[in-house]
C-alpha cells in the first residue's frame, strides 16, 4: 500500500468515469450498437473477443512485435560491413 493517500474527489471519480462512457459511446455508435444503459460502459471492454471477431495476428501468423524484429535483424545483416 501506498504510505500516503491521494486526495481525490468524487467530482474526480465522477470525470474520469463520465469520460470513459464518452469513449465508448462513440465507439459503439460507430459500430452501429444501441445500448440500454450507458452506465454499462463504465467498466470492462466493449468488443467481443470471440475468434469471430477478433483480429489477433497470432491467428494470422507471427505477432507485429515479432515482424518488428525480424525485419530489424534483416536489415542489420544486410547494412553490416564484413
């Protein structure tokens, strides 16, 4: 635990919440959803993660991070001076 507590509000808690609904809401209306309450977007994600839906290179192949790298290594060996 922290030794000293922030000071923060429910004004605080109460921006930070109200602005993570504006988020999601946004993000919703342009996928086309009409949710019932918009306290529902306070917490938790908003897309599906069914193997539908997602999109995961890893499904697709080698991982962004891991082409990063291997396109780095390539060029190295193709910039060294033997």
């Amino acid at each position: 635990m922290k030794p000293f507590r922030t000071n923060r509000n429910r004004a605080y808690y109460r921006h930070h919440r109200k602005r993570v609904i504006q988020r999601k809401k946004r993000l919703t209306k342009h996928w086309g959803w009409t949710p019932k309450f918009d306290g529902a977007f306070a917490k938790g994600k908003i897309h599906c993660s069914c193997w539908w839906c997602s999109e995961k290179t890893s499904r697709l192949g080698y991982s962004k991070s891991e082409l990063a790298r291997r396109e780095s290594q390539s060029e190295q060996l193709l910039n060294s001076d033997f």
